[in-house]
C-alpha cells in the first residue's frame, strides 16, 4: 500500500496506482489506423501522468461488413460503469466493457481514455 502524508493523518492507506496498460489491434484495412495511432498515443500519455489502479487491456478491431471501429476495455478489477459502454462481461481476463464508434478521433480518444481510467467499483 502506499501513503500518502494525508491519509496517514487520517489513519487511512491508499492503493498505489501501479496497474499496467496494453493495447492490441486488428485492424484488416486503413480506415482506422491513423485514428488507433492517435487513440493508443493519447492513452500512453495520459498514463504516464494518472497511473492505472489495476491493469487494462485495450482492443481496437474492425468486423466484416461493418464501418465502425469497435473497442473492448477488459480490467482486471471490477470498474464502475461508464455512460455509452456496453457490459461488464466476465472473461478469464476479467472484465470486458465495449463500444463501436464512428466518430471523430477526439472524441474516441476522451471515450476510451474515460473508460481505460474509471475508477474500481
């Protein structure tokens, strides 16, 4: 556990945020490579600043006659629910929230990141 000067204070620990971040991509065509580059580069940043309190997983992938870029999160802990993912989904892995997007890459970007980094349930 790691303390902090206030929580000792408050006779309280704190989790330390040492969760460890990963992504794979399956992506047959081009259409979303340059926005999964953007995506997978944004998340990578914002880690270094706001560490994960568990370790994530990060699939972008696209299915077969369909546009739209699907994304699964799978955590290991259990993370409260974020607005417009589907799930959680119990894997071996542990849980899985996903959510296809057709949007612009900015906003794929605040959805994945906002997902990527919920907080534990």
């Amino acid at each position: 556990m790691k303390h902090d000067s206030k929580s000792r204070r408050r006779g309280k620990t704190r989790a330390a945020r040492t969760g460890r971040l990963s992504s794979t991509r399956r992506l047959p065509g081009a259409s979303w490579t340059s926005c999964v580059d953007a995506v997978e580069a944004g998340i990578w940043r914002f880690n270094e600043a706001h560490p994960l309190a568990s370790d994530c997983q990060v699939a972008f992938f696209e299915v077969a006659c369909d546009e739209t870029l699907h994304v699964n999160v799978t955590h290991r802990q259990l993370t409260k629910p974020i607005s417009g993912w589907a799930g959680p989904g119990r894997t071996s892995d542990g849980f899985v929230h996903n959510r296809t997007f057709a949007a612009p890459t900015a906003q794929i970007l605040r959805h994945v990141r906002d997902m990527v980094f919920a907080d534990r349930a």
